[in-house]
C-alpha cells in the first residue's frame, strides 16, 4: 500500500472519532420505521418527517432518533 495513503487513513479515524469537526447543513434520508419507510430531512436548522405525527408537532420519534446519532453534530436550532 502507498505510504502516503496509510497516513491519509490514519488521520481519517482521528478525524471520525472527533464529532465536533463535522456539522450536518443538510440531508434527505429514507428511515425505515417499524411500520413503514419514511421521508425524512434536515436543511436550514430545521426538520421536517413525512410521518402524520410530525404533521402536527413539528418532531417525531424519527427526528428525534437522528438528533440523538447526530448529537453535536447538527447546528443549534433556528427559533421561530
């Protein structure tokens, strides 16, 4: 292997073990929930779900699941 790759490896296990360096602008994401696949994205510090539930309270367990896996890797919120 390039010795100049093992190095490039090296430094992106560092970097994957050190959250604080990357910051989610956005993404579209299909969750598969336990009953059905739902659409889900994150863009401009906000969220939106497909889900029904989200359709009424602006959160729901499968955006709340990525804030959980995305915990301080997601700017602060937008207030409204």
């Amino acid at each position: 292997m390039d010795y100049g790759m093992i190095g490039k490896i090296e430094k992106a296990k560092r970097y994957a073990e050190e959250r604080d360096r990357f910051r989610f602008n956005s993404f579209d994401i299909t969750f598969s929930g336990d009953n059905n696949n739902h659409q889900v994205g994150y863009a401009d510090g906000k969220f939106r779900c497909d889900c029904e539930f989200f359709l009424t309270h602006e959160r729901c367990g499968h955006t709340m699941a990525l804030e959980i896996l995305f915990k301080d890797m997601l700017p602060a919120p937008v207030s409204a």
